[in-house]
C-alpha cells in the first residue's frame, strides 16, 4: 500500500513539472514570436492633428541650424503650434515648411530674419523680397491662414493677417506633397516637405 502511495505521489510531481516546463516553454515560444507593431507613419495631410512634441520640434531645428537662438526657437514652435491647432492646420507641415522655406532660421534667401516671413509669403519672382509682419506671432499666423486658404473651405477663426489669402483657389490641397507647383515652382517641393516631416517623427 505504501508502495503504491509513493508511485502516486511521484507521478503526479513528475506530471507536475512537465506540465510547468511545458507551459513556460510554449509561452517562450508565443512570446518570441510575436511580431513588433510597425510605426504609424507621420501624416501628411495639411488638415490635420500634429503630433510631435514641442521639444523635439526644437531639437530638430537646433540640430540643423546650431546658431539659431534656443529661447527663439521655443517660442516660435510654441506659437506654431498654437496657431495651427486653432486653425486645424497640422502644425508639423507647417513647422517643417517653414524650416525649409527658411533654411532652419538661416534666412539666406531674399527673405530677411526682420520680416517676420516664415514661409516666403509674397516672393512670387527672383526680383521680390517678400511681404513684411510686425511680429513673429503675425508672421505664423499668415502661414497658417495660407495654408489653410489651399487645404480647407472652413473659414478662419482668427482676423486675417494673410495678405494673399483671397489670391487662393480654396481647398484645393490635401496633402503637403501637392502644394508642389502651387505654393513654390520647385518640382521637388513638397517631396522636401514631406521628407522634413519624416526626419522630424525620426527624433
């Protein structure tokens, strides 16, 4: 009878351990498996809700342009992002449109730091330097409204400061890639946009 108990007692650990070793070696197996969940792609529509932090907007334009004042920078993408949630602008496409259009703040085109021009409003040709804003708050915020002016038929919440705005054929733009040959003559131009963004959501 003992004999018996201690055959039981033995089969049942034994029944036990495998059954364990088993479970956490399936588990292993699921776990290992498991494939990893892409990354969302950032978007490109111009109508839409940005995503990046203010820190890594202002790590990106920093570490393109390490002359740019750091302060300056942080106000400025504070207000972008102000200005174009309240406009429903994706301020990432604005944000990167505006270092493209301004070198990072390098200002070495026929725009000037003084102007408050953030996107190259008004230089239709070679010969023209491009409109001027009192402030930088002013200057964002024609941005915004010119964008929105191509990308949405809502009108704007905010007094216009866009001296171009009615120059526009409204809604006509969805994704950044389209304001090629709109908004700049470059054939690469909203490729340029597009790429920023990527390069941006890389940090």
């Amino acid at each position: 009878m003992l004999l018996v108990t201690l055959t039981l007692i033995f089969f049942f650990l034994f029944g036990t351990v495998m059954y364990t070793r088993g479970h956490e070696t399936a588990k292993k197996k699921s776990s290992s498996t498991k494939k990893p969940v892409p990354k969302k792609e950032p978007s490109l529509k111009v109508m839409d809700k940005g995503k990046a932090s203010p820190r890594s907007m202002k790590v990106f334009l920093l570490q393109n342009n390490r002359e740019a004042d750091s302060n300056t920078v942080k106000r400025l993408v504070k207000i972008y992002i102000t200005e174009a949630n309240r406009e429903g602008v994706n301020y990432e496409a604005a944000f990167c449109q505006m270092c493209l259009e301004t070198g990072f703040l390098k200002f070495e085109g026929s725009v000037s730091r003084y102007q408050n021009n953030y996107c190259g409003l008004g230089c239709v040709d070679a010969f023209s330097s491009g409109d001027w804003f009192a402030n930088m708050e002013e200057g964002v915020r024609a941005h915004i409204q010119h964008l929105k002016a191509y990308a949405s038929l809502e009108p704007l919440r905010t007094p216009v400061v866009d001296p171009r705005f009615s120059n526009v054929k409204r809604g006509n733009v969805k994704l950044v890639t389209e304001l090629t040959g709109k908004w700049a003559a470059d054939q690469d131009y909203g490729q340029k946009i597009a790429a920023l963004i990527k390069r941006l959501h890389a940090i």
